[in-house]
C-alpha cells in the first residue's frame, strides 16, 4: 500500500510528450495501479487515452485533476464526494 504522506516517486517516466503509462502516472499521483484502475472504472478518476489495451495519462491531465480536487476543511470534501456520487 502506497502512504500518501510520502512525495510521488522521483524516477516517474514520460514519453515527451508528456504521456506516463499506469506504473508511472500511478507513482505520480502517489497511488497503488490498482486504484486508478478502480477510478477509471468509476469514471471519478482523471482522463486517460486508450491505444489498444494500452493506457496513458497526461502529465497536465494529472496535474488539473489534484488541482480539482483540492479543498479547505473536510466538510468541503465531503460534499464535493457526494455530488461526484450522485
């Protein structure tokens, strides 16, 4: 289990242009492969490209979706995951 106190690993890789791969983007963003699997499923999770069976992220896309999600107190948190569950 990844600790999210700890900062995303230095050694992320991107293809230049800015693409990661799951391994990567995961590490990124300080989750386990098998979360962001879980929030593509969901749909909650930030966009991603689809070649074939293969998935990438966006370094920006990443970036925008922390971004997105950053709140004041936890009760602002937890409206915003109530109205991204209705």
């Amino acid at each position: 289990m990844t600790n999210p106190l700890l900062p995303a690993s230095p050694a992320v890789q991107m293809f230049h242009d800015g693409r990661m791969d799951v391994t990567n983007a995961s590490a990124y963003l300080g989750l386990t492969p098998k979360t962001l699997a879980m929030k593509r499923c969901h749909g909650n999770g930030p966009p991603f490209i689809k070649l074939g069976k293969a998935v990438f992220y966006r370094r920006d896309d990443l970036d925008s979706w922390i971004a997105s999600r950053r709140v004041t107190s936890t009760a602002q948190a937890r409206v915003k995951q109530i109205k991204a569950v209705a």
